[in-house]
C-alpha cells in the first residue's frame, strides 16, 4: 500500500522530524518527503497502516496534512 499526502512543509529538518515520528508510529514503513513538489509531498509505503493517523500525527505537530485524491 502507498498513500500519498499534501502537506505544507517546507524545511528538510523538519521533514527529518516528521518522518522520525511517523517512523516511531508505524515502523517498517517507507517514508519519505518530496519538499521540491509544489504540494510539498509525503509517500508512506508499507502494510497495515492507517492513512487518518498520519494525517493526525502531522497536524499535531503544527502542519497541515490530508491525504491527496487520485
């Protein structure tokens, strides 16, 4: 399963952070940030996680995530 997300994050060391957190969440998982993407882009790769919670992780730490449609 991937799911990609828009967030509004802009820095690398933030970024680094986000997925330092995500990974505590869901370890095992891929995760990764395209900051050069205009919607600043989260992929989280792997099985058996819930997209709502990585929305949820995200916004808790003051940025704003939702997962992008197809």
């Amino acid at each position: 399963m991937v799911e990609v997300f828009k967030t509004n994050v802009q820095r690398t060391t933030v970024a680094r952070d986000i997925i330092a957190i995500l990974l505590q969440n869901f370890p095992g998982r891929k995760i990764n940030f395209d900051l050069e993407d205009c919607d600043k882009v989260l992929r989280v790769e792997g099985e058996n996680f819930q997209p709502g919670k990585v929305v949820m992780l995200v916004n808790e730490n003051g940025f704003h995530c939702q997962v992008m449609e197809d």
